[in-house]
C-alpha cells in the first residue's frame, strides 16, 4: 500500500502529554469513531493500534501501541495519522472527499478545457477550488452551485461555469 495516496488522513499530531507517550491529535475527520480504542492508524510510515482514546480541551488523547514516553511521542509531532481508504465512509450524496477531486479536469459550459482541480482551499463560507493548466494563471472557483455544475469522479471531469472575472481573459 502506497500511505500517500491509498490513505485517508484523519488526523494531525499538534503535541504530547504526560510522560506515557500520549500524542495530542487535532481531528481532520466528521467521523469521530475513526479514533476508537481498536483501531488501527498509520502514523510516520508505521501502522499502530490506538490503545487508549479520550478528548479533551484541546482535541484528542491518543496512546498508540509502541509509543511509550514522552521522548518517543515528541519524533511525531506535526506528523498525519491516516487510515486506508478502504475503511473510509460511504460519501453522502453530492458530498465527496478532497483526494476524490484533486486531479479532476475541469472543463467550461462550453466545453473548454480550463485545467486540473489541483487543490481545495478551505474558507470559513465556502471551499474555493484551485484550478491550473500549464503556462497559465491559476482559476480560483467558488464552490456553490452556481459555479459547480458537474462533479463526475468515475469519468475524472468536472463542470463549471465560470463567473465572470475569475477566468482567464
């Protein structure tokens, strides 16, 4: 399994507590069952069961098996704790995961070719999505309905409508 790309990542290690090795996670995920005793995550390359899970104040408190003081907790902070994409969540409808888009070509209502989905921005309102084509400035679109027509993952396309001033003129 290739973790870059055949995972999901569901968390981020922020800090560590107490000297039992306790990493402090800040969650990435709307699935907070993910982080259940039992569980296994990947973390800096390695697969580790969660032995103890609880929240608190600041996120989550993750004991992870193999991590057994505050020395070895330190080499992973700032690390992603990640999950195979296998145990991922089915998607709502019209909802999908950002390692679903990232790569999607994006085409104009007439069906131009505008460039690749290359990355989602998370904004406070709305996600914008970053698309780029060689050679040319990047296009930074909305993601509301009135922008984003068609999502279609199987085919690797998207749809828009371009509003007017963000495209490339």
């Amino acid at each position: 399994m290739n973790i870059s790309t055949d995972c999901i990542v569901i968390g981020m290690v922020r800090g560590v507590r107490g000297l039992k090795g306790e990493l402090r996670v800040q969650s990435t995920t709307g699935v907070p069952e993910r982080f259940a005793n039992g569980n296994k995550v990947f973390i800096g390359g390695t697969e580790r069961e969660i032995v103890v899970s609880r929240s608190d104040r600041k996120g989550i408190l993750l004991q992870l098996d193999g991590i057994a003081n505050r020395e070895d907790a330190k080499t992973y902070l700032g690390m992603e704790l990640s999950i195979p994409i296998s145990e991922g969540v089915p998607n709502p409808p019209g909802m999908y995961f950002h390692y679903q888009l990232i790569g999607l070509e994006v085409f104009d209502e007439d069906e131009t070719y505008l460039g690749k989905l290359v990355e989602v921005i998370e904004t406070g309102a709305n996600d914008v999505y970053v698309v780029a084509k060689e050679g040319e400035r990047d296009i930074l679109l909305p993601v509301v309905s009135d922008v984003i027509q068609i999502i279609d993952v199987e085919r690797s396309r998207m749809e828009v409508s371009v509003p007017t001033g963000l495209g490339r003129e």
